[in-house]
C-alpha cells in the first residue's frame, strides 16, 4: 500500500472512532438529561450563567420562587441558592400544599356527609367547599332553622377553622 493511503485509512479511522466517541457522549448526555427530575431540569435552565447557584434574579423566573420564598430555601444564608436548596425546598412546600388539598377534601367530604345524615336535609342541595380549613356552605334548604343546624354541623367537624354560611331558604 502506499503511504498516502495507509495515512488516508488511519484518517478515517480517527475520524470514525472519534465521531462513535462524541455520539456515545451525547447519548449519554441525552439519557442523564432524561432521568433527571423537573426541579434539577428547571434549576439549570434557571442557571444563566451556569454556575451552580441560583442569584434572586435567576430564581425569580420561576414564578414559585418569590422573594420570601427565595430567602426560605437560601439555608445557608448566602444569597444564592444551590440546586439542592432549590429542590428540597420546592418540594417540601409542594407537598405541604398536597397534605393542605387532602385535609381540606376530607373536611368537605365529612361535612357533606354529616349534613346529609340529618333529617330533613335529604333531597337538598346543599353544596360545601372547603379552602384552608374555611368551609363555604351553599345552595337552598326549606327553613331557617336548616341554615343554622348546616352551620353547626359543619362547624363540628375537625379541622374546621370557620364557616362561611352562605344558604338561602327557597321560596
């Protein structure tokens, strides 16, 4: 063989080795990126300037991270906030608002039930909602006498905070 085609062989070589090396790191990188939670994936897209922390103003772009929130998750107190402060905190406060969806569904569910339970309120249409442990009555019943007993049952209810009795009698 000559030597200019044993040199163009081992170019090509090189080449496809290092075109399999470079498309292996890229694969690599895609499956990372792929198994990655939300909060990492949103962290470095909030990270402009890729250093590993998040500044207020980097942060801010999530609309989650306010000033208060910010200073909350900032542990160490230095200003910015690492991808670790950045998602422990995010998802403790996610999941303090998951356990407030769940108390608040299991308040409206116990109401409702109590108020069907008692008589006379069978066929009503009462409807009950519950936010933060206020429980928001309404609809119509037959009798005054009606508003007054749905509020006291719905104030008997653990973890009821207060009531807000919005029933009307129908004509």
């Amino acid at each position: 063989m000559h030597r200019s085609t044993k040199t163009n062989i081992i170019s090509s070589v090189i080449t496809i080795l290092l075109g399999a090396a470079a498309s292996g790191a890229w694969a690599v990188s895609i499956s990372e990126e792929l198994n990655q939670s939300p909060d990492v994936k949103q962290f470095h897209e909030l990270d402009v300037n890729n250093d590993g922390h998040l500044t207020q103003t980097e942060a801010s772009r999530d609309s989650f991270y306010t000033k208060e929130h910010f200073n909350a998750a900032d542990k160490n107190k230095d200003g910015k906030l690492t991808q670790q402060e950045y998602s422990d905190y995010k998802t403790a406060q996610q999941k303090k608002e998951v356990g407030r969806v769940v108390d608040d569904t299991t308040i409206t569910t116990k109401v409702k039930a109590n108020i069907l339970k008692e008589e006379g309120f069978k066929g009503l249409q009462v409807g009950v909602e519950t936010y933060k442990g206020v429980v928001q009555l309404s609809g119509f019943v037959s009798t005054k006498a009606q508003i007054q007993r749905a509020g006291e049952i719905a104030k008997a209810v653990e973890g009821v905070k207060s009531v807000k009795n919005n029933l009307n009698v129908k004509n």
